[in-house]
C-alpha cells in the first residue's frame, strides 16, 4: 500500500522533488538510494507515522529519495505550519502523475498555490457557499429521509449500510453539483463511482508511483498505468457530458442555481480589479472532480465509523436518542438546534477526533525556507500533516484510544481546539461546512429513527482498527437496524 494518502484527494508520498536536507530533525535511519521509503509503505500508514513519532517526536523527517518528509503530528504544530505560516506552507508537491490525475495541475486539492489557484478556489467556494445557503439543509434533509426508507426496507435484516452512506453523501454532491440524484443501482451512478474509486486506488499503485521517481520507467509498458489513463480519459468524459447536458438545460430553461452554472457563470465576468488569471472550463471540470472526490466518501467512512463505534458502546446511543427526545420531542431537527444538542455534538466529535476519515490530509510543500517548532525547514520540503497522529497524542487527550465522547461534555476538560480533522489555513478542506451539516444531519435523523444492534454476539462487533488508505474507512460490518417506537 503505498499510497500515502492525505484525503479524499490523496496525495502518495513518493512522488516528490528534490531539496535540500533538513540535518537536525530526528527520524528514523534511513537506507541507501530507497532512504525511509519502506516506511511509507506500512500497513496502516497513519497507526505507523504516529508510533514513529512517539519514538521520534511530534516532528521528524523521512528521507523519500531526494526529497525530505516533515511529519507533523500535534496539533500545535500542525497549526503553527497550516494555519501561522500558511503562506509559507501552502504548496502541493509537483509529480508527473498527479499531473495526468488532475488536468495538468488544474485541480483544487492537488494544483500547486498560484494565483490561478487562489482564484480557482476562491470563485469554487463562493460558487459552494451561494449553492449551500440556498438549498443545502433541505437536500441533506431529502436525502436523510431516502436514507430513512431505506433503512426501514431491511426490515431489521442484518446488512452492511456502507453502500447506502455512500450515495446518500454522493446524492447531496451531485445535487449542489449538477441538480441530480441517483438511485442506487443507477449505472450512472455505478460508473462514477467506479472510475474515481479505480483512479484513486490505481495512483496509489507502486507501478505508477515509481513513474515519479525513475523517469526511465516511462518508455516501458505499464498496464497499471495504461489502465489509469483509460480511466482518466473515462472520468473526464462522464464530467464533460454533465456539464455539456448541464449547459444545454440552463439554455432551455435559464436557471442554474447549481455549483456548475455558478462556476460556468464566472467564466464569462470581466475579470475584477485584482484578478489578472482568467479561469477555463479545465478549472470547472477539475472543481466538479474535486467536489465529488473530496465530499463522498470522507463523509460516507464517517457515517460508518458512528455505527461502528456506536455498537461498541450502546449506552452512548441511548443518551444522544434521550437527548434528541427531550430537545426535540417529535420533530426532526434543524441545523440550528445543534448547540442545544451536547450529547450528538460530541459524539460528532469523538469520531472526528478517533477516526479522522482523511488522516494524513494532503501532503504540503514548503514554499519558500520556513521553519516548525524551531527546526530549519527548506523550500520544498514536504509536510504530512498527521491529523490522526495530533488526535492521538497523549499529550492532549487523556485516554486517547478509547471512545468516550463524553471527554467533550461539561467535566471533561477536552478542548475542540486540538481537533483538526479539516485540516486548516489556505488549503482547510473546502467542503467543511458542507460536511458539518451533513454529519449533524444524518446522524440526528439516523438516532432519532432508529436504534443500530449488533448482528451477532461480541464477536461479531465491527473491527475498529480500520483500513487506512486514501481515507481511512472501517471493516466491512453488519448491523440490525431497528426503527425506533417515534418512526
Ligand atoms: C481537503 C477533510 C468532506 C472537499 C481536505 C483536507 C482534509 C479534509 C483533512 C486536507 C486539508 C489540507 O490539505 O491541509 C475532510 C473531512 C470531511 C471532508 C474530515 C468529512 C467528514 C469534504 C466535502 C467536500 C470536500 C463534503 C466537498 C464538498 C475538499 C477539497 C479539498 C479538501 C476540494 C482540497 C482543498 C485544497 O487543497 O485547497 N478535506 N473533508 N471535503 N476537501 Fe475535505
């Protein structure tokens, strides 16, 4: 597994650009002409980044060829790169197949920090925000009640709910996105599905990733590769034709209360005073990979992760359905009713804290000579923010392996402060509002409705270590979905 995997929108770690050494910063040692590099192919790569950084410390480097990795992994010193000196740490690395994955360096997540970047992911955030005050908590609401009849079909059969959490998440993107919805056993929606899951696990792939680091291997056949091309070309196509399909609706009808024509409509404004970067549609199309890449499956693995952590301690999904009960009585909730809802609240964020569902978030780079926590750091190192390591550490948390949500009621002294699970600075995930509301939502819908069990005995309790690549997901699992007496 040697996709190091930041997010949804990963980024492997070995394919990175020379720099210059960071001498004084602890790690691990290294080995002739591969340097740390079997480090990053561990198992479970944010478990391992974090052990090491208990023997090393909250910051060390790994040496990736001639590239030098800072792992970060506090959240104070995460925060002192990403949000302090943002400015300074703001890049993404350069690779020649992160180049062909995202429209030649033309995407949000993986573009390099530029102007036309700035501009890109400015004119994506208002078009998200417009998009979002109109319409998002009724399109989170359609699709938690859907999610609700289908919850009811199983008829208390025992199922695994991953595929459901999943287009109900994908459902609320496509809709900002394009205005549409999909069934679940929609071939459309199969298709996309398919291709971004098979380009993000194929990029993943040694065969690709070695591309980066030996240019010579280019010349050679390389069926991986060839197949990522296929899909890249497969993926662009399925993108293109929604947004042709999109055009040709706002024509017929002239609305477009969607991202797409909000993007779309930007393309055709007179650049404002301080833009000197005209967007094309390559940026429209990379935002709309973007959105439906970074906003399905990082809030799909989070819904499964509740479940999974809800079945190890059942007493916390009575409190959070008393809680609901007795706030809301009947009715569902609103967004607005999250500070009167402690309980939910922390449950949201114990499973954050636990489980961040992009764990390594999206490797940095250093653009300019900087340092962290006193260490030298040059231009064009690398940053791995370690959001599961900062989550973890013992400095911070107490207890921090156990699920107890209740460290974030009053009494229990933890501070949201050192949660980080968006990341944060100038590259804080774009769709954290979006997925703020999603998470509250669905899961005070999901707990108001029902009451998730155990298929089995103890033992067929879900697996909580995880499967950490690009985001980090839980084991495939099965649970009985009963409907609560109020349904
Ligand atoms: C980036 C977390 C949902 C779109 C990121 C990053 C993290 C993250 C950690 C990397 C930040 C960095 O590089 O420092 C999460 C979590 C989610 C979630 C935990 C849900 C539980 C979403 C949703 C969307 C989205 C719903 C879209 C609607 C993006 C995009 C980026 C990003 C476009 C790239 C930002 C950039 O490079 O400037 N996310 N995300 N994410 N996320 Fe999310």
């Amino acid at each position: 597994q040697s996709n190091v995997v930041g997010s949804t929108l990963l980024y492997p770690l070995n394919r990175l650009l020379p720099h210059t050494l960071s001498p004084s910063l602890p790690g691990p040692p290294s080995l002739p002409l591969l340097g740390n590099m079997l480090e990053l192919t561990r198992d479970h790569l944010p478990n391992h980044l974090t052990s090491l950084a208990r023997h090393y410390g909250n910051i060390y480097r790994l040496y990736c060829g001639n590239t030098t990795i800072v792992v970060l992994s506090s959240a104070e010193m995460i925060r002192e790169a990403l949000v302090k000196k943002w400015s300074d740490f703001a890049g993404r690395p350069h690779s020649y197949t992160g180049d062909i994955v995202s429209g030649g360096g033309r995407s949000i997540s993986l573009g390099d920090y530029s102007e036309a970047w700035r501009t890109h992911r400015r004119l994506a955030h208002s078009a998200l925000q417009r998009c979002s005050a109109q319409c998002l908590h009724a399109v989170i609401q359609k699709q938690a009640l859907g999610l609700r009849q289908v919850l009811m079909d199983y008829n208390e059969t025992p199922v695994d709910l991953s595929e459901d959490f999943t287009v109900a998440a994908s459902n609320v993107i496509t809709t900002l996105v394009f205005g549409k919805e999909y069934d679940k056993s929609s071939p459309e929606l199969q298709r996309l599905h398919g291709c971004l899951n098979e380009i993000v696990s194929l990029w993943g792939s040694p065969w690709i990733s070695a591309l980066d680091s030996f240019p010579l291997l280019r010349k050679l056949p390389n069926p991986p590769f060839s197949r990522l091309l296929k899909e890249v070309a497969r993926r662009d196509d399925i993108i293109r034709s929604h947004i042709q399909e999109y055009k040709e609706l706002c024509q017929d009808e002239g609305t477009g209360g969607t991202i797409t024509a909000s993007l779309l409509q930007s393309l055709d404004q007179p650049l404002g005073e301080k833009e000197r970067v005209a967007l094309t549609e390559t940026h429209v199309h990379m935002a709309t990979v973007d959105l439906l890449i970074g906003g399905t499956e990082t809030t799909a693995a989070w819904l499964g992760w509740t479940v999974a952590f809800l079945l190890h301690r059942p007493e916390v999904q009575c409190r959070v359905y008393s809680e609901l009960c007795t706030v809301l009585d009947t009715r569902y909730p609103q967004y607005s009713d999250r500070l009167k809802l402690p309980c939910l609240s922390a449950l949201i964020n114990e499973v954050l804290r636990l489980r961040p569902v992009a764990p390594l978030a999206v490797p940095h780079r250093a653009i300019r000579d900087s340092s962290i926590a006193g260490y030298r750091i040059p231009k064009d190192t690398v940053i791995i923010p370690n959001l599961y390591g900062a989550h973890h550490d013992p400095a911070m948390w107490i207890d921090p392996y156990a699920f107890k949500p209740e460290r974030f009621l009053d009494g229990g002294r933890a501070s949201t402060r050192a949660l980080l699970p968006f990341g944060g600075g100038a590259r804080l995930c774009l769709g954290e509002s979006i997925a703020k509301m999603e998470l509250f939502l669905f899961t005070a819908y999901l707990l108001r409705d029902f009451q998730f069990l155990p298929s089995g005995n103890k033992e067929t309790l879900p697996d909580l270590t995880g499967v950490a690549s690009v985001v980090l997901k839980v084991k495939p699992f099965q649970v009985i979905v009963r409907p609560r007496p109020l349904t």
